[in-house]
C-alpha cells in the first residue's frame, strides 16, 4: 500500500465542539471520517451531517474519529461561526467540527488541498493517514459502515510494520 | 362566524421572492397560509418549508397564498436577512417570505402579536381575513390539504354577504 | 353536475371489516373513498393502502367512508381469501374490504366496470354517488385530503334540493 | 473463537431464485446473512428485506451469500409456496429464498433449531460456518455493513490454518 496517498493535513481557522484544535497528524492510528459540508447546503442538512452522526454513535468506543469540516465556497456572510455554531446547537451534532481556513472569497484551503468538488464529501483516512476513500455526494450506510469497518480491522501501524533498526535499502542502511 | 378573530396585520422589515412588500390586507379575498419558521429551526427545515412549498405547488392557479415569515426569536446574529436570502435560494423556497420585524433581541413583533409558541407555527386565514388555524408544530398533509380547501369553498366575500347599503344596526342606519 | 357519471355499484363476492356487505347505494349522501389494491403489489402496501388508513383516520367523525376493494388480476392463488384475511391483519387495516368478484381468471367484475388501468387505484364517489376522482397511481396527500374535503363540502342531496311534493314541470304537476 | 456455536443446518422445503437447493455446509468459506421472513410481516416487507437486497447488491463480487428463509409460524394458509413466488416476483427479490421445513402447524424446523423469537430476524454466519450475530428486529444499515466487513476481512479457513501433516499433539503425531 505504499502508493496510496498521504491524506494533507487540513488547516482550519476555529473548532467547534472540542476543547482544543485538532490536526489529523495527531490522530494516526485511529480511522479518521471527514464529513466536509456547509450548513446551508440541503444534501449536507438532509443526509451527510445525520449519516456522520450515526457514525460517531455507531463506531462509539472504537477507534474511529467523526470530524465536520465547514468547507464554505458560496454565502460566506451567511456561514459565519457565529452562524454555524448556532446551527451546531440546534442541529445537536456532537462531533467536532472545524472551519476550513478561508482564501479570500473563493474554495477554502483544505478543500483546495484535497481537490473536493463540493459539498457533501466523505473521506476515510487510515490509521497510517493515508487517504482511502474520497467521495462527493451521498454514500449508502451499508456501504460506509463496511469501508470503515475494513479500516478498522487492518492492523495498526506497530503491528504490521517491523522494527526498521538496521534494515537496509538501495540506499543504504539504517 | 362573526365570532372568529380577525387575524392581525403581519409587521415586517424586509421581503425575498416579491417585488413589492404584501399586506395580510391587500391578500383580502383569498385564503393565506402562513408559515413561520426559523432557518435554523430543524423541523422547520424538514417538515414545515417543504410543505409550505407542496402547498404552493399543490394549490397553485387557485385562490391560495403560501407566505412564510422568517420569526427569529434566538441566534439573531446566525440568521439575518443575508443569511436568510442564501437559505432560500439554496433550498428552493419559491413563496414569499416575510422578515417578522424585530423587537430589540427577543420574540419579533408578529409573532407576539400571534402569541406564538415557536417553530413551526402554521397559520390559516380565510377569505375575510379572519383566523381560522393556528398550529404549533407539524399538522398532516392530508389535514391541511382538507381545511385549505374547506376554507376555498366557502364563498368570497362579495357573494354571501349582501348590500349593506340601507341597512340598520341596533346603533343605526347606514 | 348533470353530466357527471354515475357510479357503477360494485360487485363482491365477500368483504372483511364489516358485520355485513356494503353496498354503493346504500352509502348515498357521504363521501366515498375507494382504495383499489391487490395484497401483493408493492406500491399498495407501501403507499395505497397506509394513506386509506391515514383518510380513514383524519375524517373520522364526518362523512366519509374508506373503502377497500381488492381487485386481483394476477396470482390469484396467492392472493385469496385467507390471505387476504391474515394480510389485513398482519397490516392492521380497519376500514371494511371488499373482494371485488371474479371474473375467471381475469380482469375481476368492478376493476372492469371501472376500466382500471391496475393497482392500486383510488376513486372518489360524491354524496350523490358520481364518480368525482378516478386516479391510477399515487395521489399526494394534499392533493387527496383536499379533494375530500372539495366534495364534503358540497352540500348534501337533502339541503340542496327542495321538496319535490307539489312541484311542476313540462311534464305535469306532482 | 473455538467457543462459537456452530450455525446449525437449515432445513428447508423448497427453494426459490435457485436452481438447486442450497445447503449452508455448501456455503463454507463465505460469509452468509440470512433474513428469516414471513411475507405478511409488515416489519419484513418495510425493512428486513430491503435491507437483505440491499446488502446482495452492496457486497456483489464479494465472499457474500444473502439467504432469505420463510419461517412461517402463522396464517400458514395464506403464505404457502405459490404465495410466496408470487411475492418474491413482485417484490423482484433476487437472493435465492429457503423454505423453512414445517413441524405441523406451529414454529417451523430452522427457526426452532435457531430459537429464533420471531420475524425478521438477522443471522450472520462467519467463514467457518459459526454463528456470529443474531438479531431479532433491525440493525442499522451502518452496523450490518461493518459487521459483515468484520467477517470477510477474517482470512478464510485455508489461509490461518497451516497443514496439519505431521502435526504432533500430547494425543500423538499424525
């Protein structure tokens, strides 16, 4: 799997329902879902926030992270925080959510980073960070369920990789 | 029915999806169902607009008309005119809607006029201009459909009553 | 109204829900919903036959009556009486059904009579017993609840037409 | 995971959607679900079933057998064989469905050998032919999909069990 992608780490300017920021990096080893939207877009509100909802309370006590990216491209004075921490509250989304750092007035920078078409879109991280699954639009539960599921059963970064004291490679040795 | 309350003029500070501001007065001779919802109000988002707009399409050519008023009462920074203007168009909300004029931070002035419990609230008046539905919460389709339409069937205004040209009251003639 | 069709009685052959068989005439003067299904055809159970309940449900009380007709055309082994029984039960339907008489192994008595096009099928019957409403398919609630309500509305026989002892015409005085 | 029960063979009468009956030992290395039904059980035909032709199509390609099983244990003279071909054309379910082996007129063979409560009920069998989930009523979409991907990703019997060829144990060496 060494050809996959190594999912960019996103920048955000502000969290919601966390204490503290949080980076992807300091989430390797743990699945990663990614559910970028915008609180005004109708198929975030109808399907991809609840999907990423039940998500986080059907994969609760397992390593598995639910993380809401506010990716705003359009409306921009109309999805500010203060906007979108009230439709948090009355949305009751409880998994943190982290608003894509604008560049100026166009497409955000981790949605730029990650070449997203639009809203909603569902990532899958590994636990080694890598990127697994990019998909605009609406998955099936049966389907997700099943890809996260797949992610959690790969073995742990420790657990695959070896000890890399001494081993060698067209470049030399360690 | 000369008991019914007449339904109160409507007070708004702004209009979307109408070229001039309308009047609950000027809808006179016609049966007005009004919605009032919140953008950021869940079961208005998914129960009360969308009917609102089946409403609209359902009864259109006939002497029907679909208003929402946008009765913020919480989150009034997350849910001003700009914000509202980006939900409709996103959502697809054809009718027009109303801004219940605000009073200072707390319930706007329609809305206390109505002595309304909150969102969705829908509201329907008759031809005369009077009250005849107020209901908080979600009311079928197949009753609402039955109650609009009992109140097209009743006869306008010009046609039940007579001349009152000539008539005398206990406090006079005319 | 003159031109209006009269309603074909229907033909049975048994009836479930009811202490004894319903007759078209004998419902003169109400409203008659007829909901035209088969057991086992998929739109019906998921569509049909949940809103005749739902009609059964939001009238109660004023004068309308649901009827089930089930009109089978195809599979008929699978679809007879027994069956039909326990699927009434199983689906908790309350309103009396019909079995609309076979015709060999055909097209049945009424659906013919009716020139249905298939199932399910709803027919809307005035209080003077004219077919208002033949619809193949689904009708939204809306659409259904305010087309009841347009024919309850109407007044009945009764108070529209008066006494006919005495009266003339070209013919002679009665 | 020695302590698993081992699923038990079903019995069955008679096979649709099939060419030849089907056995579950004939099925040893693939993950099985099988939805025990009842087609005049109103949770079966809304959600058991749907979910069981979602699941054929979602996991098409895959070690992935979707069995239906008709554990008739009442109204057993309206859901006979000719009943239920008729329903499963209607309904275009495409898994091959089981007949459960009646006992007389009460619990049918399978479901009894199952101690199954009632319908729908949801088994998953693992790769080995163990038993691993049974569930009376519904399980998400989420949850079936990852715990049918819990099962596929456990290698196969072939590939975690070495050759037993010259083995020893404290019974002796083969």
């Amino acid at each position: 799997m060494t050809a996959l992608r190594a999912a960019p780490e996103w920048r955000t300017a502000q969290w919601f329902n966390t204490t503290a920021p949080l980076s992807l990096e300091a989430l390797r080893g743990q699945v990663v879902m990614v559910c970028a939207f915008q609180m005004l877009c109708p198929g975030c509100v109808s399907q991809g926030l609840p999907q990423a909802q039940r998500v986080e309370e059907t994969f609760r006590g397992q390593d598995v992270r639910v993380i809401g990216l506010h990716t705003v491209f359009e409306h921009h004075e109309a999805m500010g925080p203060k906007a979108l921490e009230a439709f948090l509250h009355e949305y009751k989304m409880t998994f943190p959510v982290g608003v894509d750092e604008p560049d100026g007035v166009g497409i955000p920078q981790t949605m730029r980073a990650y070449d997203m078409r639009g809203t909603p879109t569902t990532l899958l991280i590994d636990r080694e960070g890598r990127l697994r699954r990019h998909a605009f639009g609406h998955l099936s539960d049966l389907q997700l369920g099943a890809e996260i599921m797949a992610l959690l059963t790969e073995a742990p970064l420790a657990a695959v990789q070896g000890s890399t004291d001494g081993v060698c490679t067209p470049d030399g040795c360690s």
